[in-house]
C-alpha cells in the first residue's frame, strides 16, 4: 500500500498531536502532512487535492466546520473521518461525505476502524459512474441515525427502530424495538435537538 496524505483539523495542538501520535504509531503509511485550526485553515486543507483522508473536529475556535463544508466538495478519493467531544453532531456529519465518526477522548480501536473502513472504501474498485458502491453505501449509512456514545465506542441506532427514549436521573435510556436498552451516560435533554 502506497502511503496515504491526511489532514488533522483540530483546534486544540494537544489534541491533534495526540492524534497524529496514534497513527505514527498504530498505522504506517497514514502520514500526516497539513494541520489546520480555524475555518480559512480548513478550506486551504480541503481545496488539496494530495490528501486523502482528514480528521476534522467540528467545532473549530472560529465557528463550526459545516460552515466550510456547503461551500466545498471533496473530490473522489477524499474522505472525512470526523472527530468531537459532541455526539449531538453524529446525526448531522453523515449529511456530508462522512467515512466514521470519532468521539474524543480517540479510541485506538475505533481509530482502527475508521482505517480499515478508509482502506475498503479507497481501494474499492470504482464502478461506472466514477464512485465505489462502498462509497454510495457510506453516504446511506449515516441517515435516519442516532449516535450512541457507549463504553465500547459508538453505536448507531436507525431512528425508525427507537421505540422511546426516556430519563433516569442523569442517564438516558433508548429502548429500541430488538428489545433492547441503551444506556448513556447524558441526560435528556441532549437528545431533544438531535
């Protein structure tokens, strides 16, 4: 595998060195060449055409990235993983060509997934219309979702299967129709917006 150009868009240094210590450690060939910290930075890393994969936090110290991303689109081998303290932002960031969706504190296995998802999607052989079928399903995949934050990393419930979601003290639980109760670790009243 050839090496693959990635942009972390952080704007706290030690979160974003913090990142590109997992992946000099954890993946070769991800290298990181371009840091951006406000929305300008942002749209200079966009608009290059040598990355491929960039991290980006949502909420930047100038505004929020969705701001940057209506103006921009991403050429075909360009991917986001996004990263955030914020999972109010999970059901919104696959409206945009998201690849995985990262909460911070960065969990090294979640970070490994995103990777494996990147290679799949990358090295998918590209079909008639000029994207993968993988790449297709991606931008499917995040609609009608609600990002759960859990121990193990995040998991994503299709809306039309939540029978109700319902307080307990400063948790939420989100009963689903598989009989199932999520328990998170937020009160209700984050979810109201999302």
């Amino acid at each position: 595998m050839k090496n693959v150009n990635c942009a972390i868009i952080e704007d706290e240094p030690l979160g974003a060195k913090s990142l590109e210590s997992l992946l000099n450690n954890n993946h070769p060939g991800f290298i990181v060449t371009a840091f951006a910290k406000t929305l300008a930075d942002t749209r200079k890393v966009l608009s290059d055409k040598n990355i491929s994969l960039f991290f980006a936090d949502i909420e930047l110290l100038d505004g929020n990235i969705f701001e940057v991303l209506k103006e921009v689109e991403l050429d075909k081998g360009q991917y986001i993983v996004f990263t955030t303290a914020y999972e109010e932002f999970g059901a919104k960031a696959f409206n945009y060509p998201a690849l995985h969706y990262l909460m911070k504190p960065i969990n090294p296995d979640e970070l490994a997934k995103a990777i494996n998802r990147f290679k799949e999607v990358a090295f998918n052989e590209i079909n008639k219309t000029g994207k993968s079928e993988t790449q297709n399903s991606i931008a499917e995949f995040g609609k009608n979702k609600l990002v759960l934050p859990t121990q193990n990393g995040n998991s994503f419930i299709d809306i039309s299967n939540i029978v109700r979601i319902q307080s307990s003290n400063k948790y939420t639980v989100v009963f689903t129709t598989d009989r199932k109760q999520h328990i998170v670790a937020k009160p209700l009243a984050r979810f109201e917006e999302v």
